[in-house]
C-alpha cells in the first residue's frame, strides 16, 4: 500500500539526457524507495537517451524547430487520460509549462487535484538566444497566470525565487536544490596518465567547459576568453566536455582545445578532476549541476552572475561572478587563477567545503516533506 499517489508531467524524461532528466529520475527513484507510488507522462522517442525510473506513459510530441533532439508534447492523449483516470493519483506534479503542463493542470482542476510545479528551465533568458525577447512579457503573462494554480512553485536557488517574485510569481516558493554524488566527483580522480592520453602536460593549466553544446550556454564567450588567454599564456589550455549542434561552430571558434565528446561516469569524473579551473558563463541555468559537480571534483569556478550559478559560487572564495557582458572581467578573473596556483588551491577547497553540504537524500527528502505539507 503506497503512502499517495503522483502523477508527474514533465518536457523531458528519457528522450535526452540533461540536467533536467537527470534530476526528475533521480527524484522518481527516491519516491519508490519512500513507497510513493508515481506516474510519468511526458514525451519520448524510438531509441530514448536514457533508462528511465518508474512507469512512464508517452504522449504526442513533436521535434522542435532548429533543436530536433528536444520534443515538444501536443497534447494530453486520451490514453494518457485513460492511464490518470486508473491511476487516481492524490497530486499532480508539473515540470513544464508547456501544452501538456497546460493539459495537465486543467485536468487537475477539472478533477479537483492539487497541482505542484518545479521551475527547471529558464525559459525567459533562452528567448534574447533566438531574438525572441519581444514575447517575454506575453510569456510572463502565462507563467504567473499558470503559476497561480500551484500550491507551491519549487526553485533550485534562493537568488532565482527572488527573481521569480520580482516577476510577480506569488505562488508559495519552496527552495528544492539539486545534489550532488560526492563520492563519485572527487578530485582524487587526477591522473596524469588521463591529462597525458589527452595530450596534456605537466605544467599546463586547464580552463574546462562541460555541458551541452548548445549557443545559449554562452560558449562565444568562453572562446572569446580562453584564446585571449592563450595568446598571453602558453600553459594555457582549453578543454571541452559535451557533445550539441553548437560543437562544430565552436571548433571553428577554439580549433586548439580538447575535444572529450560526450562523457558519463568515471570519465566524467576524470575530466573534472583532471581540469584547473571550471569556466561557465551561462546566465541560462536555474540551478547550474555542472558547477556544483565541478566544485565536489574540486575546481575553482568562474560563472556568470545570474540567478542560477550565484548561488552556488561565493565571489572570491570559491571562485568568481562576472555579468556576461563583461568579457573584460572573465578575463581577468581567470588569469589570477591561472598565474597563481595558491589562490587556485585556496578556492578549490572552499569548493570542496561547500558542496559536501548538497546531499541528495536531504534535497529529495525535503521535496517529499512539501508533498506532505500540500495533501
């Protein structure tokens, strides 16, 4: 007998796997273990990116435009509705706002369910990206209007809650973190056999981008700095850890760095741990688990100053923020690190020190601790 009943929509679930599928698995998982029995209905593909946790019912979606390894759902198909009506759940979690989050919480209000939301994407700030900004007052207008119908908006950080309630969000927000798997990012994972196969010396100093290749995670900016660099400091090199349709633009861009591909895993690991500095100036996250692995892998970081990374990095203490306009300042930033390797010491253990306090368990405990509250 389960303790109640979940029923999650969501954008992405196995069709790809990013940070967002990652995080929704990781918390279905968490669920079934605490007797939480849980439905996922969300878009899928022939051959999906990922295994996926629990029962999961596909919907209609389509490619999106220009990005064909997104999905965007259609609809709330009569066999979704079919699985809900038999499943009866006791809430009714949404992830996306989208034509399914839009479908889902009208069937919830039809059926008289409580609905909860996670904010997981930062959709306003991927709009200046494909010179959309014009809609984003119409969008605002649909979030705060779709946010209304929420007993609770969960957000990964203090800094984007304060930002959504200068939006005009006025749902109850409830901070829900991401974690972190300390004892698989460690920085005791260097190994100069890894930098040495990856045709990295000694002495080099390594400036790592990891995430999805994509335009919108700023990686001009992370060029535009690194070759700077370069031009001044011969042990400066650049590594580059993901796979996107921006990959081959940035080849063009940085021809010199280290091309990883894709990795999962112990690799993934490696590639931190054996990296100098972790430099992430994408101002599109809502939380940034790539700088909260690269902390528990034991990197200085430099990310931009925006809502999702900020709270994660302590300026000068674990790293730096800079606006992404001012490519002037990511520059200096790095090369303090990259001429002094006690400041760069100092910064890694204040990194190390901060993320050990983001545990999983806690963080999925607490979310679990606000479904309780609502029912």
């Amino acid at each position: 007998m389960s303790r109640f009943k979940v029923a999650l929509f969501t954008g992405n679930y196995n069709h790809i796997r990013d940070g967002v599928s990652l995080t929704l698995n990781r918390l279905v998982r968490f669920l079934l273990d605490q007797d939480v029995d849980v439905r996922v209905f969300g878009p899928t593909i022939d051959q999906p990116a990922m295994d996926h946790e629990g029962i999961f019912i596909a919907v209609p979606s389509v490619s999106l435009p220009g990005r064909p390894e997104y999905r965007m759902s259609t609809s709330l198909s009569s066999e979704a509705k079919r699985h809900l009506r038999d499943f009866k759940p006791d809430l009714v979690h949404i992830a996306t706002p989208d034509v399914l989050g839009y479908k889902a919480l009208r069937w919830a209000m039809d059926h008289d369910k409580p609905v909860v939301s996670s904010y997981h994407t930062h959709f306003p700030s991927y709009l200046k990206y494909y010179k959309l900004s014009v809609l984003e007052p119409l969008l605002w207008k649909y979030l705060n209007w779709f946010y209304s119908h929420c007993e609770q908006l969960y957000v990964p950080t203090p800094s984007m809650a304060e930002w959504l309630k200068e939006q005009g969000v006025q749902t109850d927000l409830k901070i829900w973190a991401r974690g972190i798997e300390t004892d698989k990012f460690d920085p005791c994972k260097r190994d100069d056999a890894w930098r040495e196969k990856h045709g990295i010396q000694p002495d080099d100093v390594v400036i790592t981008f990891i995430s999805r290749l994509v335009w919108e995670k700023n990686l001009e900016l992370y060029a535009t700095v690194v070759k700077r660099l370069q031009q001044k400091y011969k042990q400066v090199r650049a590594m580059v850890v993901g796979e996107g349709p921006a990959g081959d633009g940035l080849k063009q861009m940085l021809p010199n760095a280290v091309y990883t591909g894709f990795l999962t895993g112990e690799e993934l690991a490696k590639s931190y741990a054996n990296s100098d500095v972790f430099f992430f100036p994408s101002d599109t996250e809502t939380f940034g688990n790539v700088t909260l692995e690269a902390m528990a892998s034991g990197l200085p970081c430099v990310v931009a100053d925006a809502v999702g990374s900020k709270s994660l990095v302590d300026h000068e203490e674990n790293g730096y923020l800079a606006p992404v306009e001012n490519t002037d300042l990511f520059y200096s930033y790095i090369e303090k690190l990259v001429l002094n390797p006690d400041l760069r010491k100092k910064m890694a253990d204040a990194s190390l020190q901060k993320a050990k306090q983001y545990s999983w368990q806690n963080i999925n405990g607490n979310l679990l601790s606000y479904y309780e509250q609502v029912l």
